[in-house]
C-alpha cells in the first residue's frame, strides 16, 4: 500500500525504509507540512502519515476524502492535532502509536529536574569560560522532597518510578487512578492539594478540553514559592502568559519545557537564521532559570524504532482487514 509521509526528516526516512523491507510498502517522503495547499503532493495515495505539528481539521478532512484518502496513520500516542470525531464521520481511519517509549519521556523530563536545579547548564557555560566559583549554583537534594505527577499513565508511571528511587513522596493527579503507582507509595490527591505540596511538579497528561491551561494563574497561586514546574505532555496544559508572570515574581523557581502551545510553526526547524516572531516564546528564553528544548523527550533510538514499526503494523491491518487496533474513535 502507498504511504506518503509529510513533513518527513532524515531519521523518519531512516528508520521506516528499515522496517519496512518487512512490510513491502510503498513510501512516498514529503518535506514539508501537511495543510490544504500540499495535500495534493500526495495525489493519489490512500495513507497519509503525519506527525505532531500537523494540524488535520474538518475543511483539510473533506478535502482528503474527496482526494480519496482512506486513513490517517500518525506517528505519535498525542491525537489532539486532528479532528478525530469528524475523521469518523467521513469514514477516515486515524490510527497512532500508543507507548512507543513511555521511559524517554519520563527520562527527559527527570534530565530537566536535574539540569534545572543543580544548575548544570550554567556551571557547564562558566567552567568553558575558565571560571569555576561555586557562587550562585547551589541547588538542593531531590532525596525527601514532595513531587508532583499530573497524569499517572506510562509516561507518569515510568517517571513516578524513578522519581520514588531517588526517594521522593509522591503524589498524583488523573481521573483514573493506576494502581501500580499506588503500589509504589502515591498518594491520589486534588489539584489543589498537589499544587500546595509538591515541591516539583511534572506534566504527563494529554491535551483535553479539561487540561487546556489546567496549570494557570490560579494554579500556580496555590503553589510554593520557587516551585520546579516541568512540562513533556503538551504546550497548552499550561497557560505561557500566567507562567511568564509567575517565574518574575519568583513564584516558579525553575521551569523546564520541552513542549509549548504554539510549537507547530516553531519546532523541528532549525531558525537559527531567522528573527523569532513569537513574543511570548522569545520573553521565555530571557531567564535564566527556564530550560526549553525542542519536543526532543521522545526522540530516543528505541522510542523511533517503534514509531516506525508500529506506524507500518497499522497501516498493514488495515490493508489486510479495513480496521486497526490503534485506531482512534471520538467518544460518544
């Protein structure tokens, strides 16, 4: 079956011409993203792949099934980006990748922690520099301090497992309560109260009408003053303006982000040759205690290799059997 895959980069070429010598499919590679200008580069095909940054709303979905298209297969678990109930209406399969590496998210967001609070990228920066002063670089212990888990699925059970070894109390925020992170001595609690204790707070929660700005101004409020706030899951569960404010009055001490809620014109490129448009993101990369990277949490050797691997299984039930077993369905 014929795959086009948009906005591809070289390692996507690299890893899914790899599998897919076992799969026998026919992949078409595209640059650039998908929107209603380019979905006519892919003319005719009945798979499109697609990744986080491209954004698929009713308009662009009409105009893929009148182009023919029959499934969406996305290379990702997050399906926020495209309209899944109106994918449904038109009889347009979306398909994703659910738990390709829950550790390297986990794992990337406890690398900020560390960098963040010890300082690291600051003490790397002086020493280069021939200046080793200890002298505004202390940082403190992660043994006994309160952390904060806000969604406690793969990702938040694989981070609540390394944050309870360095021998943390902690606590937890989601709907549905996993019980192998009760096992491990989290303590199920509101957000109110998660807010009020944690020491460091970390984000592991999809993108949902009811975690849209979940951290906000009031949010942060009922934090501790020079709260670690870290965010993997996706830019707009937290409110940018409100955080901006808190980190100049000093209410949020320390701030990693490796997602932000306008990235999809502003990740995965390299700008280094271009003038930064965005105000609010360019405000952020003033201080000096705020650590952003790119969305690369997920970018590990394993978490791609399943990406790729998963993405062409799906594609292949579908050819053999018109359905797949990570297709998405809208609720109700």
């Amino acid at each position: 079956m014929k795959i086009t895959i948009y906005n591809a980069h070289p390692y996507d070429k690299l890893y899914f011409d790899r599998f897919n010598r076992q799969f026998g499919h026919e992949l078409q590679y595209i640059d650039t993203h998908l929107d209603e200008t380019t979905l006519p580069l892919c003319n005719p095909t009945p798979v499109i792949c697609i990744f986080v940054n491209d954004p698929v709303q009713k308009p662009l979905l009409k105009q893929m099934r009148a182009q023919g298209i029959k499934m969406i297969a996305l290379r990702s678990a997050g399906f926020n980006h495209v309209d899944i109930r109106a994918a449904n209406e038109l009889d347009i399969l979306v398909a994703n990748v659910p738990g390709y590496s829950p550790y390297a998210v986990a794992e990337h967001a406890v690398g900020m922690i560390l960098c963040l609070i010890r300082r690291l990228l600051r003490a790397h920066a002086r020493v280069r520099e021939g200046n080793f002063s200890l002298d505004g670089l202390m940082g403190f212990d992660l043994h006994g301090k309160t952390v904060g888990i806000v969604g406690t699925g793969k990702i938040g059970e694989a981070f609540a497992n390394i944050m309870q070894g360095f021998g943390c109390r902690l606590l937890g925020l989601d709907p549905v309560e996993n019980p192998r992170c009760s096992k491990l001595g989290l303590l199920y609690v509101s957000l109110e109260t998660l807010c009020r204790q944690s020491d460091i707070i970390s984000l592991h929660c999809p993108l949902l009408p009811e975690t849209q700005y979940l951290i906000d101004d009031a949010a942060i409020a009922e934090m501790r003053d020079g709260i670690c706030l870290i965010n993997t899951s996706r830019g707009a569960v937290i409110d940018t303006a409100a955080a901006i404010r808190a980190l100049k009055s000093g209410k949020i001490g320390y701030l990693g982000l490796d997602v932000y809620e306008e990235e999809e014109d502003l990740f995965f490129e390299d700008r280094s040759e271009t003038v930064l448009d965005d105000d609010i993101f360019a405000r952020l990369l003033t201080f000096n205690n705020v650590l952003i990277t790119g969305h690369q949490g997920y970018f590990t050797r394993e978490a791609i290799t399943n990406i790729a691997k998963t993405t062409l299984e799906n594609v292949t039930e579908f050819e053999e059997k018109g359905r797949c077993g990570n297709q998405l369905i809208a609720p109700g």
